[in-house]
C-alpha cells in the first residue's frame, strides 16, 4: 500500500524575496482596487455623481487618494 505525507517540513522563506512578493501582491491589490473604483464612478451619470458631491473631472483625484 503506497502513503503520500502531505505534511511541510521546510518552513516558507519570510526574507528577502517573500518579502518582495509581498509587495508586489500589495501593489497589484492596490492597482486594482483603484481600477475598479474608477470604473464604477465612469459608469455613473452626472446626476449620479452630482448626488455624491462629484463631477466627472474628480474621478481621477478620488482615486489617487484612495
């Protein structure tokens, strides 16, 4: 009878490089949020965006400021 161990037995790397992953997941995570936002408000009319205090130019500020 055959036993697979699916068990770790090396620790994950936390220096340099995980810590480079990390960053970049972060940045990405970050580029996307601020992707979507900016969709949503495009998507909106201006009377919409009127109604949050908002005129199409603010779009990009908005989202620069997270």
């Amino acid at each position: 009878m055959a036993v697979i161990d699916t068990t770790r037995t090396h620790a994950v790397p936390a220096g340099q490089f995980g810590q480079a992953v990390a960053k970049f997941v972060g940045a990405f995570a970050a580029w996307n949020d601020a992707r979507a936002t900016r969709k949503a408000l495009s998507q909106l009319s201006d009377r919409e965006l009127d109604d949050i205090g908002l005129c199409r130019s603010d779009i990009d500020s908005v989202v620069r400021q997270g």
